[in-house]
C-alpha cells in the first residue's frame, strides 16, 4: 500500500509553518494567543495614546534613533516641558555625544 495522502499532508504542513515564520512572529502570535502584550504591542499602544493625548500646551516629541535596519524606533517620549521640542534636542545632543556613530533626531508626535 503507497500512504502519499500521509507525505502531501505532511509537506503542506512544514509549507504552512515555513510561510507563518517567514512573514510572521510566531513567538508573537503564540503571546498575543495566551493574552500576553508583546514589545510590540505595548510600543504600537504607548505611540496611540500619545497622538490621541496631547500632554500640556504644547506639541509632544519623540526622540526617534535610527538603528542596525535603517528603521526609525522611538526612543523616548518628551511632554510636560515648557519646550517639549528644546528638550528633545537637548537630550538628543547629549546622545549624540556619547553616541557618536548613532543617529538621533526630533520628532512632533503626530
């Protein structure tokens, strides 16, 4: 007896779960599935509630560091300062200093 319905279930199976890690965080998934929050997540949340949620008079800034990737992450989140976007650049230049080879800029919540 030849069992190959067995084999193509087995190699659309390994197809399947090659796909789901190839464009997906199957570590993530597995997280968000148990109702745990991500690095992600909490990131993807803090970053809605401050452009929904202005602090005091002025604009927020982020400061934003380019990384390994060429990808923008926020880094930190300045609000509550007379000059929310002085701040930024103040602490941005102190980065810089002890940072040389990074890249940091300032950025208005939007």
């Amino acid at each position: 007896m030849n069992d190959s319905g067995g084999g193509v279930t087995i190699l659309v199976i390994v197809i399947a779960v090659a796909l789901w890690f190839w464009h997906s965080d199957p570590a993530r998934d597995v997280r968000r599935l148990f109702g745990q929050q991500t690095y992600e997540d909490q990131g993807a949340a803090l970053e809605e509630f401050a452009r929904q949620n202005s602090i005091g008079s002025g604009q927020d800034v982020w400061l934003t560091k380019l990384n390994a990737f060429n990808e923008i992450e926020k880094v930190a989140l300045f609000f509550g300062y007379w000059d929310d976007w002085g701040a930024c650049q103040e602490f941005m230049t102190l980065y810089v200093q002890r940072y040389p080879g990074d890249t940091y800029r300032c950025e208005y919540v939007q």
